[in-house]
C-alpha cells in the first residue's frame, strides 16, 4: 500500500516539476512565458486583427455610401447600425 501511494506522490512531484520549467527566470527575477505560450498568443490575435480591420474597411465603405447617396437619413437604423459595427472593429 505504501508503494502506491509513493508512486502516486513521485508522479505528482513530477507533474508539478514539469509545468513549472514551462516558464523561465530572467536576470530581473520576472517570469517570462515560453515561447509556446507566445506562438498560441499570436495565432490567436493576427486573425482577430485581420478580421477587425477588414470589418472596418467594410463598414467604412458602407457609411461613405450611404452619406454619398444621402440614404443616411432615410435609412436611420442601417446607418445607426453601421456607425456601431464600426466603432466597434476600431476598438477591437
């Protein structure tokens, strides 16, 4: 029984040794992600950069063609909602 449980315990020991050579120690004593953490990061955040800016271009381009056409005035909420769409990919 006791073996068991010294298995289990050196597994854990293990586990928790692992995950914390993920990260590692600068001259400053900051810890710094690995660059696995960075390449997930950056995977993640050029798509949501390239779809913000191509929505703001879309929107750009519909609100210039409604002021340039006045329909901004007749169709309130399309303009409304564009005005919206495209505050929102600027800020995203």
């Amino acid at each position: 029984m006791t073996e068991d449980n010294f298995s289990i315990t050196s597994h854990l020991l293990v586990t928790m040794a692992n995950t914390e050579t993920d990260h590692f120690q600068t001259a400053g004593g900051t810890d710094m992600p690995s660059s696995t953490t960075f390449g997930a990061n950056f995977s993640f955040q050029f798509p949501v950069v390239i779809i913000g800016l191509l929505g703001a271009a879309a929107n750009a381009l519909i609100v210039y063609a409604m002021i340039a056409s006045k329909q901004h005035k007749k169709q309130l909420l399309i303009f409304n909602q564009n005005i919206f769409d495209l505050c929102s990919c600027l800020l995203l």
